[in-house]
C-alpha cells in the first residue's frame, strides 16, 4: 500500500501520498522526481516515470508532532517492535511509570514490551526491578509516521529516512 514519499525542500521526510496525488503534483511542478519505482505512467496523452520520491520546491514548515496522541502502531513503530527491556518480540505496551503509581499514556512512559517482561515488572516501578530501558522514550521522529502511513518502507525511500531513525 505503501504511495509516494513527499520529502520538504530540505530532504526532511514529511508525508506519503497516492501516486496519483503525487503525479498531480509533478505536473503542476510543485515537486521535483527524486525517485522513480522504475516502472512507467501511461495516460493517453503521457508517459512519465512513475514516482517513488518526491520533493517539494518550496519549504513547507511543519507544526512537530510532539502534541500526537500516542499510539499503539507509533510506539512500536518507534521501538522497532522490539521490547525495550530485553530486546525480544514486543507485543504489548508497558507503562515504565505504571498508571496506578500516577504514570500517564504519553510518549516518554510508554515502550513496546515483550509479555515475558510486562508480566515480570508487574505494577514496580523500575528501580525496584532488576530491568533497565534500552533507551530513553519520547515522541517518535518524523520518520515513524511516515513508516505508520505508508504500512511497509520500499528500498527507495531508506537513504531519506535512514539516519533520522532511533539507533536505541
Ligand atoms: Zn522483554
């Protein structure tokens, strides 16, 4: 399912949109092609590289995701689906502050967790366990949410999301 990636002016991931949203936008120049998929666009009037990678003339600037509601797909989208404690499957989330010691449903108290250690950690807090965090949680970078929109990352777009990716 995965469209065109919409890079800002500055090659900052920003956004996926339909191939057809997408060649709307190349014709009306509004971008540029950095990508093609390779295969081909055919109307009775063109033939165009099918986009894959595209990026805006103009900087656009974005409001930081930083309000977003987390989510179930985001936070393990982040984690990398792997649980922050052990580095196993994750499969559920844990609230590092549990709710009933006062932890809230935000980005820096929620990680994936595999249930082994979900269930190990109980209602504790984490210093009354022997578990560390693999890294300090927080809102996701941009790169996350273009990951959750597009489902599955095609290769052409990895040089653009790669290095803004958590390396935790
Ligand atoms: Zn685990």
């Amino acid at each position: 399912m995965a469209g065109v990636l919409v890079l800002n002016a500055t090659f900052e991931p920003l956004a996926v949109v339909s191939i057809r949203r997408a060649i709307c936008l190349l014709l009306g120049e509004k971008v540029e092609l950095v990508r093609s998929s390779g295969r081909k666009v055919r109307s009775e009037r063109l033939s165009l590289d099918e986009p894959s990678v595209v990026r805006l003339g103009r900087y656009v600037s974005v409001p930081y995701q930083r309000n977003r509601a987390p989510s179930r797909r985001g936070i393990f989208a982040r984690d990398r689906h792997r649980c922050q404690y052990c580095d196993g499957a994750a499969e559920t989330l844990d609230h590092v502050v549990p709710r009933s010691r006062g932890g809230g449903h935000t980005w820096d108290n929620l990680v994936a967790a595999c249930r082994r250690c979900n269930a190990a950690k109980r209602d504790r807090l984490l210093p009354d366990t022997p578990m560390r965090l693999a890294g300090r949680p927080g809102p996701p970078p941009p790169s996350v949410w273009i990951e959750v929109a597009a489902g599955t990352i095609p290769e052409s777009w990895e040089p653009f999301l790669v290095d803004k990716r958590r390396s935790a």
